[in-house]
C-alpha cells in the first residue's frame, strides 16, 4: 500500500503496524507524528489533506525504522565494546585471583592448552572490537555490513567457545592437577562463570541482532 | 527547473529536494533550527513561510531526516510540553552549526558558481543576437 489514508487514525494505525523498532522507539515515533497531525488539525487543516502531505505511513515508517535502528545499533556497538572490555578485566581479575589458590604450579603440560585458550579469546575480542569500532560509521556500516555483522557472530561464538572449553578444561585439568579445588567448589566456581558469560553475551547477542536487521534494512534501501 | 515563481517545487520531483540528495533537506532542516529551537511541525511550517511557500514539501521525509541529523550529532531532541502539549523539540548542536556554516559557504560558492556560468551564457547569446 502506498497511498495515505483519509484519517489520521487510520494512518497513525498503519504506521504502529508498519514500523520495525523497539517498544521505547516505537512509542516516541508514534508521539510525534500523533503531536504533529494534532497541530495541523488546530491549524484547520482537514485530515485528508494533513495525512496526504505527510505520504504514506508504510513509507514514513520504514525510513523512522531504518534511522532508529542505525541509532539503536550504534548504542549497542557501545554495549558490545563494553562487554568485551568487562570480559577482558574479568580475565585479570581472574588472573590476580587464581595465585591465592592451590593450583599455581600446575604440570607444564598443562600450560600450552590454557594459554593458547586465553590468546584466541584475547586476539578475536580486540580484532572483533576493533571491527566494530570502525564500523560505528553508518558510511562505512552500510558498504560493510556483511562484516560487522560476521564479527559480533565471532565475537558471540568465541565467548560460547571460551565458556565451554574452558569450563570442560579446568574439570578435567583438576583430575591431574593436586590440591585442585573440591567439585562442589568448581561447580561453584563454573557456576559463576557462566552466570557471567550469560551477562556477557546478552548485549552481545542483542547488538548482533541489531546489526542483522540493520544489514537487512541497508540491502533493501 | 524552476518554472514560474508561482510554481511550488515539490519535493519528489525536483532535484533541489530530491530524496536523492538529502543533503538539501539537511541544509534547510539546519537553517530553519539555528534561528530557534523547533518541534517537527512548527519546522515545516517555518520552512513554508520562510521560503514563501516555494517549497511543497513532503512532510513524511521530514522526520526521519531529523532523526538522522540527531543520529548524526547535528540535532540534539527533548520531550517537552509546548502550548500544552507533548512535543518533540530539536535544536541544532555545537556541531550542527559547524556543518551548517560549512554548508551554507559550500552553497554559496555554488550559488556564485551557476551565477557566473548563466551570466556568461546570457551575455553570449546577447552578443550573437
């Protein structure tokens, strides 16, 4: 449908229906086109010829939809840098932590898997932040979309990765390794860790949502 | 292009506000905020009358070009009440008047640009006549 209603019922109806925004977004868009037709009625002007003037709501609704959305993905890119900075100074954290348990001198076999873990992990969040960084430019967001995008699915895969690899890793790494903390302690500790990753990867997955819609709406315009 | 000055330039047909060069909505959107700051439709309004009503505009482009001028840093918006009612106030930013100064010099030189090239023009076919 492309032509404007006669009421601005009916139009402001079709532009609630047409638009692809989060709820707070959503009711703000709906505000002002709701205050903008009230001030051209209190101007005299018939509904017919205020709803005509502004086009049709599915058009309206796509262009406020694609700009909230820009807007919304660049707040998330936000999110993702700062979840990805939490995760990296949980690490260190971690790191300070571990050296007050028994387990300081573990066999050296044991080192190389450990560290290899925590530089991929450190290499894909600084190359996969660094990306979206850049690519907080809408310019450079809308020619390489494709990108962002393939980096937030990284960045969400390394940290399920992490999460798991390393959780299976210290179980089976307790079994050689004497004085390892007690299973109920570990499954504390796991527990916590997941909880963790889980605060970790909600803004993750949430901005790399966005970034898929955002990436949809950039190919159709 | 232009026609008669009686003729309003609508939007979706002609190149000064074509929506494939929205940097021309930017300039006016721009130009009208720095004067005061301005809800959606007392702009399109104050453009109409500022224009002298040379400009049809297509009312629908105007919000989300706003919205993409706040996204950008040009505009910043509140939610206010005005003359009792809820509204959505833009204002132009410390940026935005940085953009607007370049863009109303960047016009100017194109102003003085197609200025020169048409005097040129009509003093030419003045000497063949």
């Amino acid at each position: 449908v492309t032509t404007a209603p006669a009421t601005v019922g009916e139009w402001l109806a079709r532009f609630d229906a047409a638009l692809i925004v989060a709820p707070a977004a959503r009711r703000a868009l709906c505000d002002e086109l709701a205050a903008h037709f009230a001030d051209a009625l209190a101007d005299d002007v018939t509904e017919a010829t205020a709803t005509s003037a502004v086009g049709a709501p599915e058009q309206v609704a796509e262009a406020c939809s694609r700009e909230a959305n820009l807007a919304a993905l660049q707040r998330g890119v936000w999110l993702l840098i700062a979840g990805v900075l939490a995760l990296g100074a949980a690490w260190y954290v971690g790191i300070l932590v571990y050296p007050l348990g028994q387990w300081v001198k573990p066999p050296a076999v044991l080192y190389a898997p450990h560290h290899l873990g925590l530089g991929a992990w450190a290499a894909t969040g600084v190359l996969g932040g660094g990306t979206l960084l850049a690519l907080r430019s809408p310019r450079l967001l809308r020619r390489h979309d494709g990108l962002a995008l393939a980096a937030a699915i990284a960045l969400v895969a390394m940290l399920v990765l992490h999460v798991v690899a390393g959780n299976l890793y210290v179980w089976l790494r307790n079994g050689i390794v004497p004085g390892s903390p007690a299973p109920e302690a570990q499954l504390a500790l796991s527990a916590a860790h997941l909880a963790i990753a889980a605060v970790v990867a909600a803004p993750l997955a949430t901005a790399a949502g966005r970034l898929r819609r955002v990436a949809g709406l950039c190919r159709s315009s | 292009m232009l026609g008669s000055a009686d003729m309003a330039i609508r939007d979706t047909d002609d190149p000064v506000l074509d929506g494939r060069t929205p940097g021309n909505l930017d300039l006016l959107l721009l130009g009208v905020l720095a004067r005061e700051p301005l809800h959606g439709y007392a702009i399109i309004a104050s453009l109409g009358e500022l224009s002298g009503g040379l400009f049809d505009l297509n009312e629908g482009r105007v919000y989300p070009a706003l919205h993409r001028l706040e996204r950008t840093g040009l505009l910043e918006s509140v939610w206010g009440e005005v003359q009792g009612r809820r509204r959505r106030v833009y204002r132009l930013t410390r940026a935005g008047r940085r953009a607007l100064d370049a863009e109303r010099a960047a016009w100017r030189r194109t102003v003085d640009a197609v200025s020169a090239v048409l005097g040129r023009s009509t003093a030419r076919a003045g000497r063949r006549s």
